[in-house]
C-alpha cells in the first residue's frame, strides 16, 4: 500500500506512530524506533541553518 506523508517540521507524519505515550518512527520492516528528539531538532535546525543562513 503506498503510504502518503507530510511533514511536521522536522519529520514525516506517515513514519512516525504514537503508541503507549510515546512517538516512535515506523522503520521499512515494521519495527518501532524511539524518537530522539534532540537529534532530530539538530538535524532539523542545520538544514534550516544551511538552507536560510546564520
């Protein structure tokens, strides 16, 4: 089944699931990995940075 997405600021709404409390990515096999929200705020922040400058 094709998965549709969009994103949330700094990951795709269609690979995350939120289960028990907690927001975990949906990995290709069906496993559940825990969010890591430090890093992806990071990660998300030096693309704006190279993207937009300073």
């Amino acid at each position: 089944m094709p998965r549709s997405s969009w994103t949330c600021g700094f990951c795709i709404m269609s690979d995350l699931k939120y289960q028990k409390g907690e927001w975990y990515h949906v990995q290709e096999d069906g496993t559940l990995k825990p969010v890591n929200y430090d890093k992806e705020v990071e990660e998300y922040y030096k693309k704006w940075r190279d993207t937009y400058g300073s």
